[in-house]
C-alpha cells in the first residue's frame, strides 16, 4: 500500500500489465506493442505542440499503418528540445517532475515527467 502511495497509481498500472502479460506468445506481445505504440504516437500528434506543427503540415494521419507513420516522425536531438523546450512539453507544470541526465556528453540534459 505505501509502495502504490509512494510511486502513484501508473506505477501499479504497469506492473499489473506486467504481471497481466508476462506469458503472453509472441503474436500477442506484437500485438500489444503495436497499441502502446500507437497511444504514445497519438499522444505525441494531439498533445505536443511540435508534434501538432510538424504533422499539420503534412498530410499524414496517425491511423494509418504504424510501419508507415513511425518513419515520418523527426529524429530529434537534446539540442532541439532545449532550444524548443516550451513545444516539446504538454501538460500542468504542477505535474512536472524535473530529472537530469547523468551528463556524459558533459552538460547534464534536463527533462521533465508526470509526477503521477
């Protein structure tokens, strides 16, 4: 219980999943990946105002097949995202968490996840 308090309720929901699809065959496992795959893009399209730019441009649309889209995505680098930082982030800077990089390529990079 304090575990579930402590790390928030995504926490439990991943490990659930885990525990849910631990045996699962290869196919389903494809299959799963293949939908977490899509959420996060999806996510990324209607959430992240870079994403948002970057595709209104383009007539692509996030249902087509996943092995078409992913390619279309931007590869993008630290430099962009602290350059753009205000585009690359959705949601309540009261949920943001700050974490760093250990800084190998000698500055540390700085990102924020949900708190919850």
């Amino acid at each position: 219980m304090l575990r579930s308090i402590l790390l928030g309720p995504n926490y439990l929901l991943k490990k659930r999943t885990i525990e849910r699809t631990e045996f699962f065959a290869k196919k389903e496992l494809a299959q799963l990946q293949s939908q977490e795959l899509h959420r996060i893009l999806s996510r990324a399209v209607n959430a992240i105002p870079f994403y948002q730019a970057f595709f209104s441009q383009r007539d692509v649309t996030i249902f087509e097949n996943l092995a078409q889209v992913l390619p279309r995505f931007p590869i993008i680098d630290k430099r962009t995202i602290r350059n753009n930082f205000d585009i690359f982030y959705a949601g309540s800077s009261v949920r943001r968490l700050k974490a760093t990089s250990g800084g190998s390529t000698g500055q540390p990079f700085v990102f924020y996840m949900d708190r919850f």
